[in-house]
C-alpha cells in the first residue's frame, strides 16, 4: 500500500496527521471536505482513505456511503477518526468503515493509526468491530444533542413531497433529501459529490446555471428524458450564491400532472372568444385568456396582478368593485348561487366603451376552499346595440301600423264596402314581407309587387288571367314607401280590370331616375299607340290621389286606343335603412 488519503475540514488536524504518517513511506493527500475527497479518489484512487465523520456538506458518513456504491473502489480500505465515538458509540453501527478510531489525544490517535495501516500493509484485515480508544476519550453530551437534533431535521427534510438540493458555485451536489432522489430516479449515493447537470438533459443545463447565480430568478421547468412517460420537474430557488452563504438552495416540484391539466384547462378556454379569468378573494386578477386582447385591448399578462374593476372605465369602477365584494361575500357565506351574472362596462380596444356579460363563479381548492373566482366575461356591446336597435325599429314598425291602419280606415270611408278586403290584404302582403328582412324597415322590391299584383289580378280584376311583365330595377323600398305603393298597384290593376272587356297583358316597372323613382303599371291588348293617348289627371278626392300625396309624387294616367291604359307615378324615396 502506498497512497493514502486524509480528509477532515480542520487543517491543524491535516497537518498533525500528516506529519506523524510521513516516517511510514506512503504518499500522503489531504482533503478539506468531502466533496474535495471525492474529486481526488476520481482523479487517482488511493489505497486507504481516512476521514473525521463531521464535517459540512458531505459528511465522513455520507462519502463512506458513495465509496460503497461504486464496485470500482471495492478494494479501499477505509479509516474513521472522530470524537463522536465517546457520545453516539451506536453511531459505530452506521458508518461502513473497516476500522473507527475514537478522536482522543492525538499521540494515542496517531498511535491507533499507525497500527491499523500496519496490518492493511502486511494483508491482514481488521478484527475490530468496536471503536479503537474509546476509553481514552470522555463524552460530552452537547455532541449526542446535536446528532439528535440533525437526525431530526434529516427526517423532517425526507418527508417533504418536494425534492430540495444544495450546490456548490460549481453545481455540486453537497446535500439532497430523498424526495429529490425519488424526482430523479437515481440513488442519493450516486449524486453526491457529482455534478447536478450530469444527471438532467443536456439542453437544461444553462437554465439550471442561471436559475442558481440568477439575483432574482424565476422558476424553470425541465423534462426528464427517460424511459416511460413524460416527467416534467419545476425548479424553485430557495436560496442563492452570496458573500456570506457560497452554496444555492433550489427545490424541486414534479408538475406533470399539473401541467398536463392546465394545458387542457388553457387549450378549452382559448377556444372560446370570450374573456376567461380567474381572481383571488380580492379580486385581483391571476389569469386572464387570450381574448384579453380583443375584449379589453391589452395583453393577457399586462392585466395580472391587476384588479378586476380596472378592467371598467374610471367612472364605473366603484358600481363594479361593490358588486364583485358582494358576490365574494355570499360566496363565502354560501348565501349566493353557485353563478351570479351580472355587466360591467368595459374599456375596449382604443379605450372605445364596451359591455361585458360576466358570469361569477367560486374557484375552489380540492378540499373544497373558496381561493377566488373564476369569471367568462362576453363581449355583449354588439349585441345590446343591434338589440337597442331592433327595440327602435319594433316601435317604429307599431308607430308606421298606425299610421296605415288609419290610412287604411281613411280609404274605406272613401270607397265602398267590396273594396276593404283587398287594400286590408295589400297592407297585410307589406307586413308579410316585412318580417322576412331582418332589418325590419325595408322591404325586397319585386317579391312585394309580385304578391300585390297577384292579388290585385284575383281580387281587382275577377280572377282573369293576365300575363305580368315585370321591370324591376329598385332593389329595396322602405317600408314607410311600401304600403301607399302596394295601394297605388292594387288600385291601379282594379281600375284596370273595371274598364277591360278582353284579357290583356300587364307591365309592372319600377325604376330610379335623376333621383325620382318611378312605378309604371299598364296594360294593353297588343301594341299601343301611346302618342295618341289621352291624359288625365286622378280626381282630386279619390283614393290614388290620396295615396298620391302620401308619396309626395305625382301621378299620370294615359287612356289610349284598343283599350289601352297606364298609370305612372314618380316620387322621391326615402333612404331605406340597410
């Protein structure tokens, strides 16, 4: 045997134990801690290592352990000195060391030294299974205290769910618990007093770097690349490089599940265009969803942390902020529904106002505790304001019934009884219409007239057969314009079918022209010559007069040969709304 290594973090005991080896022919090196111990077995492996048992990060126990781990250094030989002999003699049982010499007077330590590499040397093995100059030594209890109090806090540190490590400035491994061990995979023994980034994937390793010299990092995420399924860890540092502490502190969380379940919860509220979020219990805001930008304008991580009713204009965020406290607190008290609905105004895009829908739900823990809210804000601004809209058009539409009602009652005083039923059913083809077309205040030109025509043709002219040219140019009319025109068109095709003995073909025309629209209704037996037709004028009480100057247009009326005859009236629309 010619090598050996001595490891104790007190170099006045180096130094003592060296010097009194040196007369025994061996190369001798020397160790501060049990980290330095390990890079010096790794870098020449020596025949006997001795090492104290306390000493900070890799204790002797520990670094005795991982020896015992690697096969390739099964033939050290191995040598405890510490005076924890005298204190916690049963500690004996733990340390796999072959010879454990109490810490004593360092001639009768040296002494016991010497002796057991004399029989390493001459190939015998060590008989001794108690501890060499425990008698020499007195016990002091304060040491059995300390034990016992490690012992304790090692046991606590092991039941912690997460894993926790120290490193070195290097990232060394100096201490680990046995969660961290388990998140890993791999045996404590084998990672103490190696390098952390040796056991995580390659592309990990500079975030691990920053993630320990960082002053004020943020948690990383790492997947281990191993067999079976995917495993990913979230690190935590708890305490990092400074002057007065050298090492870091990091804790280790395994978030697969975690994760796995909050990229599903993500990827259903994501699809969803409306704003998803959840608050704690004072509501300030801990999540906001994607669509933050088209309801609100903002990015989803620049409302975090921000309060819920910052989301409302200036003026209306009291009205919110009492509203939400209040819904908190029937939450808590369970006096309120599990969703209580409720609007807020809103600043949208380039501050334009809008107005939310929310739906106000208690965001509970597994055990069933209330930690916030969860809210689905819905964009309702487009909604309210078509809603508002068709409000406004509804009246309109009841106010321009009463008017034809009266309109209609009017015409009835003017004509006889046999007349009613169609100019009634006239305006009814309007309303008919009118409901078809969303916008409720126009109405699709040709397919009115040709419902009018029809029913002027049955009713006004006694069931003949006319066949109808139609040339329809106008696509919409308005509705205020819709019921004096289908009037005008019934009248017109009654008149008609009063004064023709023969059947005859109908045109129908409506058309714009210099601003005017112009309706055309005519019939003919063949070819009219309409230059030699006579012109006159409606009378002046009669109802296409009447109908005439509800228009504010004017009416011509051509009676030419062969029974020929025209009625034209030209008036300036309204502007029917889209």
């Amino acid at each position: 045997m010619k090598q050996l290594l001595l490891v104790d973090n007190d170099p006045e005991i180096l130094e003592l134990l060296r010097i009194g080896l040196e007369d025994m022919g061996l190369t001798i090196r020397t160790a501060g801690s049990g980290v330095e111990a390990l890079r010096a077995i790794e870098e020449e492996l020596p025949d006997i290592l001795v090492t104290d048992l306390v000493m900070p990060n890799i204790g002797g126990e520990k670094l005795l352990k991982i020896v015992r781990t690697v096969p390739e250094w099964d033939a050290l030989k191995t040598i405890v000195i510490s005076g924890v002999a005298a204190e916690a003699p049963e500690f004996r049982d733990r340390v796999p060391c072959d010879v454990y010499i109490a810490k004593g007077p360092i001639a009768r330590t040296l002494q016991h030294l010497r002796e057991s590499i004399d029989r390493f040397r001459h190939g015998g093995e060590s008989s001794h299974t108690g501890i060499l100059g425990i008698e020499e030594i007195h016990s002091r209890h304060i040491t059995r205290e300390l034990f016992e109090f490690k012992a304790e806090v090692d046991s606590v540190m092991d039941q912690i769910a997460d894993g926790i490590c120290r490193l070195d400035r290097w990232g060394t491994l100096l201490w680990i618990n046995q969660a961290f061990s388990r998140l890993i995979g791999i045996p404590e023994e084998r990672m103490l007093g190696r390098l952390i980034y040796s056991f995580l994937p390659e592309k990990s390793r500079m975030r691990v770097e920053e993630l320990a010299s960082a002053s004020s990092p943020v948690p990383v995420e790492i997947e281990l690349e191993q067999d079976g399924p995917r495993r990913i860890l979230r690190a935590t540092r708890l305490a990092g490089l400074s002057e007065s502490d050298p090492f870091t502190t990091i804790a280790w969380q395994d978030v697969t599940e975690r994760l796995i379940s909050e990229e599903q919860y993500e990827n259903i509220v994501e699809s969803t265009s409306d704003l998803v979020l959840t608050t704690d219990l004072k509501g300030r805001i801990d999540f906001a969803s994607s669509s933050s930008r088209r309801v609100t304008g903002r990015a989803p991580e620049a409302l975090r942390r921000h309060f819920l009713w910052e989301l409302a204009p200036a003026d209306d965020r009291e009205p919110v902020r009492d509203r939400f406290l209040r819904t908190i607190s029937g939450f808590l008290a369970d006096t309120a529904q599990e969703q209580d609905l409720w609007e807020m105004p809103l600043h949208g895009p380039e501050d334009e106002p809008r107005l939310g829908s929310v739906t106000c739900s208690p965001f509970r823990s597994k055990g069933g505790t209330i930690m916030g809210t969860q809210l689905v804000i819905t964009d309702i601004t487009d909604r309210r304001r078509l809603e508002e809209e068709r409000t406004a058009l509804l009246h309109e539409v009841q106010h321009r019934v009463r008017d034809n009602l009266q309109l209609v009652a009017s015409l009835v005083r003017l004509s006889g009884p046999e007349q009613m039923d169609m100019r009634i059913a006239a305006v009814s083809e309007v309303f008919d219409e009118l409901y078809r077309e969303r916008s409720f205040s126009r109405i699709h030109a040709r397919s009115l007239l040709e419902r009018v025509v029809a029913l002027g043709i049955a009713e006004g002219c006694h069931c003949r057969r006319y066949p109808v040219r139609y040339r329809i140019e106008t696509e919409y009319v308005p509705m205020r314009t819709a019921v004096p025109l289908s009037l005008l068109v019934v009248e017109a095709i009654s008149e008609i079918g009063r004064r023709q003995d023969n059947d005859c073909s109908l045109s129908v025309e409506l058309y714009p022209v210099e601003g005017e629209t112009v309706m055309s209704v005519s019939c003919a037996d063949g070819t009219p010559q309409w230059e030699s037709a006579a012109e006159r004028e409606p009378e002046e009480e009669g109802i296409i007069s009447i109908l005439t100057s509800q228009l504010n247009g004017r009416c011509r009326i051509l009676e030419g040969p062969s029974s020929a005859m025209s009625y034209t009236f030209v008036f300036v629309p309204e502007r029917p709304v889209p």
